[in-house]
C-alpha cells in the first residue's frame, strides 16, 4: 500500500488519534494553569461544545467521505491543479501547499467576519463566553461544511499533495485546541512562540467584546498573515485577565444552551 492510499484509509483514525490526545493534554494543562478564571460552569458548555462536535463530524463524514485528503487523491488521479501538472520535489509542493493552505484559512476567517451571512454562523464560535480547548472545535454545522467546500477548491486548484493535506488538517486541528485553550505560558516563551505559532494570548485577543479587538489576530497557525496585512494586536487592553470574552449581547447562559447555539444564526 503506497503512502497516498494509506492516507486516504487511515486519514480518519489518524486525525482522531493526534486530536484526542492533544485534546486530553491541553484538557489538563488548563485545569492545572488556567490563564483566566472562568465565567460558566464547564459541565454545560462542554456538553453543548461536545454535541456540536459530533454534529460537525457526522456531517463531514457524511458529505465529504474522504474529507481534504479525498479531495487531493481525487484531483492527483485526474491531474487536476499546479503540482500535478509541474514537476516539483515532494518537499516543496508539501511546504507551498501548506502556507497557501494556511493562507486561505486566514482569508475565509475574514469573510466570516466581514460578511454578513457569513458572520451570522460565525457568531456561534464567538459567543462562547469562556475560551478553552473545546471553543476550538466548536463550529456551527454550516459553518464547517462551507469550510471544507473552500478548502476542497483551494487544494484542487493547487493539486496539493495528499500528504500536505493531511498534515494541514492534523496540524489545524491541533492549532485550533492549542491556541483557544486556556493554558498560561510564560510570557517569555509567549514572545517567542508568537513569532511562528499562534499562541493562546494572541488569539485569545480575538475573541474580545471589543469590536476592534474582535477584529484581529485571524491566524490559527502561522502568526504572520496578521502581522502582514494590519490585523495584529498584540495584547488586549483591558488586560487578559479583566478582557471581556464572547459577545457584548449575549453575556448570559444562553450560549452555553445546544438549541441556542444551533439556532443563533437564525436570529435577528
């Protein structure tokens, strides 16, 4: 079995296996070292951040069988997209192919923010009123299946390599719990972990009440894309401790409620 069809069997398993364990890992490196005392109760916003997962995953499974890395076996075999019309080392194609991933990651997070049929699902995501491990996989159903739908056209027409898409998502998926999770580091190693990695005080900036301070830090992995086109802020003003999380409306229990997360973009 060559390395292309093992991914495309085991992408799944694989995926689960690194996610569970960071999941577990970061679970208790939060509990030990919060960086934030926490507003709701963990026991009802874990049950409803935890159905929202299974949601996202069935309808993943279902939709897109394969998921990305289907999609790039698929394009591979007919020869769609640049790197399966150029020639160009593995290493190569596997490292452009992820920062352009990367990039587009960054630019449809904007979209989710500046227009506005797009921001009524996203909105789910930021009204969690507590940031922790589990915000990072809490995405509205409709949300995730526009999501793979832009990450399947951007790997077609890159025909990135099945084993840079795999990569991408396991270390997309990783980012995204480590950088929403409430685990203090030291501020020296923040500084410098900031300068290639998302760290948890950088996004957590993001999601501020602050309109402006919302509007920023869109990375999940690569820091850069912020620095680059003028959505970096480097701390909150209010400080990370005294910052308010979620959305200025709804500071109540309602979002830890799944029939109120589920609905809320249906709401004026």
């Amino acid at each position: 079995m060559n390395i292309s069809a093992f991914l495309s069997t085991h992408e799944g398993a694989l995926r689960f296996s690194v996610a569970a364990g960071l999941f577990a890992i970061l679970a208790v490196t939060e509990a030990l070292k919060p960086r934030r005392e926490r507003v709701q109760t963990r026991t009802k916003r874990w049950f409803t951040n935890f159905i929202i997962i299974g949601l996202d995953s069935l309808l993943v499974r279902l939709l897109f069988p394969a998921a990305a890395v289907g999609v790039a076996l698929w394009a591979q075999t007919l020869g769609y997209g640049l790197f399966n019309a150029v020639e160009a080392p593995l290493w190569l194609a596997i490292l452009a192919s992820f920062i352009v991933l990367d990039l587009a990651v960054w630019a449809s997070h904007v979209a989710s923010h500046k227009v506005p049929l797009f921001w009524r699902f996203h909105r789910m995501h930021h009204a969690d009123r507590d940031i922790d491990v589990t915000t990072g996989v809490r995405f509205h159903p409709v949300e995730i299946i526009a999501s793979m739908g832009w990450k399947a056209v951007v790997v077609i027409a890159l025909g990135a390599p099945p084993e840079a898409v795999i990569i991408f998502e396991i270390v997309l998926n990783g980012t995204a719990m480590f950088n929403h999770s409430n685990t203090k580091l030291p501020l020296a190693v923040d500084r410098v972990l900031r300068l290639v990695l998302v760290t948890p005080d950088m996004h957590r900036v993001h999601h501020s009440a602050k309109g402006n301070e919302t509007d920023s830090n869109y990375g999940f992995n690569l820091p850069w894309w912020d620095r680059m086109f003028g959505t970096y802020i480097d701390q909150p003003e209010a400080g990370h401790e005294g910052m308010t999380i979620g959305l200025n409306r709804w500071q109540d229990e309602r979002p830890a409620q799944i029939t109120w997360a589920l609905l809320v973009p249906f709401r004026k």
